[in-house]
C-alpha cells in the first residue's frame, strides 16, 4: 500500500502522565512524552510499521515545526511540507492512569497566508503527477486561512488522476468534502451526528444512516464510536466490529 497524507494543522503533541488529575490544583506528572502529532502523521506512522510506503506533506512553521520535521525524519518518515511564516500548534494531554480519563488543551493553530496556500497546492499536485500513491489521505482540522472547501478540490485532484481518497474531518470542510465524492469517509459518531442533524443512538441506527449516503459516489463509509462499536459500510454489505477491552494508555494517536 502506498499512501499520500495531508495534514494541515500539524501539532507538536506533549502527553502527561498525572495520576489523579484534579482541575483548580498543582498535578504534577509522572511521565512525559513528546512527539510529531497530527491525524496525517498518525496515519503515515502505522502505514510505514506495517511496512506500507507513507509520504506526508501539509504545512510546518517555527520551532515546533523544525522539531516535527526532525521527529519524523527520525523515526524514518518521508514528508515534504510547505514552511509557513506561522507557528504550529501545541497540543497537551493529561491522562489519568487510574481512571483512564484524559484532558486535552489543543492550540487552534496559525493563521495561513494564501500564498502559502498557493505553494502546497503547487506541492501537491507534484506529489499526485507523480503516480506514486494509490490512496491519499485527508485528515484533521483545518487553519485559519486554508479555504473550507480545500479538501474537496484536493478530492477531486485525486479523482482525476485516479487515486482513492479518504475523508476524516469534522463541521464545513468535512461537509464540503462529502460533496465532492471521495472513495471513503471516516467520522466519529459525534462528527457523523453532526452532519446528518440528529443524534445516531444505536450502531443500527449509524448502519442505516451510514447507508444512506453509500451509493450516492462514497464506497466506504467507516463511523467510529471511541470504545464501542464501530460501523463500515459499502455497497454490497455491513459489518459492526467492536474492539477488545484494553487498558487505556491515551487516546492521543489512536
């Protein structure tokens, strides 16, 4: 598998380890981590330890940019992203070990220029000529700057070279790029609500709604529910698959 990713709202992701973790006092961790975040990112990780063929571009800016770019070319992934004049965001996890609960504080992000813009289009069009991915990858929030129906153009870039496109966003961006088709779609049950405009309270509820929209020109429909059940549809079938229990170490990534 060779896959293309897009992440426009990089982070730098620090996860605390806080046993106990109280609002209005001093926490003080236990553990700490820091590492290149963001769904994109995330995404071309897995894809290159299950030895699939990952590159991931987007936008970079500042000192937790440079530390994003130096973080993956140390764990051996490929990128090519557009330095912006902006700083990338910080985004802080604290994770209670006992309880499995876990607070996050996430930056919204730089504003991006619209030449900025303008250059990554330019990127990746390049990256997409160069018929080396069969599947590109939209995923995350979007900065302020970026046009909300970006993910849609990228969408159809990707169709008229024959490449699969798959969607996972949320509000405007996620609802302009429904419109524009993509081969499969990834939701959480939340950002499913969302866009249908009612609350989905069973996964046959989400089946069905999930349904609705397959054939319409997206061939997978894929709605995850956090630690319940998660449901996929296509065409010629339905399947609800629900995950193991496990020890919650963080949500960060997963």
């Amino acid at each position: 598998m060779s896959v293309l990713t897009v992440t426009l709202n990089a982070a730098v992701d620090r996860v605390y380890s806080v046993p106990g973790f109280s609002l209005n006092c001093v926490n003080r961790p236990v553990d700490a981590s820091v590492f290149a975040g963001g769904k994109g990112i995330n995404v071309a990780r897995v894809i290159t330890r299950l030895c699939g063929i990952a590159h991931s571009t987007g936008f970079l800016g500042g000192t937790n940019g440079e530390f994003i770019r130096s973080s993956m070319q140390s764990e051996g992934l490929s990128c090519n992203f557009e330095k912006i004049a902006g700083e990338t965001r910080l985004c802080i996890a604290a994770v209670d070990p006992y309880t499995g609960n876990q607070t996050e504080i996430n930056e919204q992000g730089p504003d991006i220029t619209a030449s900025e813009v303008e250059r990554l289009r330019l990127t990746l069009t390049g990256l997409l000529d160069s018929k080396n991915y069969e599947y590109l990858i939209l995923s995350g929030s979007i900065p302020h700057g970026v046009p909300i129906d970006f993910y849609a153009e990228c969408i159809e870039l990707a169709r008229q070279r024959k490449i699969r496109t798959v969607l996972d966003a949320s509000g405007e961006p996620f609802r302009a790029g429904i419109a524009a088709k993509p081969w499969m779609i990834k939701p959480n049950v939340h950002e499913f609500n969302i866009y249908v405009g009612r609350s989905l309270g069973n996964e046959y509820e989400v089946v069905e709604a999930a349904k609705d929209l397959v054939g319409t020109g997206i061939s997978v429909v894929c709605v995850t529910r956090g630690g319940n059940t998660a449901v996929m549809a296509m065409e010629d079938c339905c399947t609800i698959a629900r995950p193991p229990v496990v020890k919650v170490v963080s949500a960060v990534g997963s």
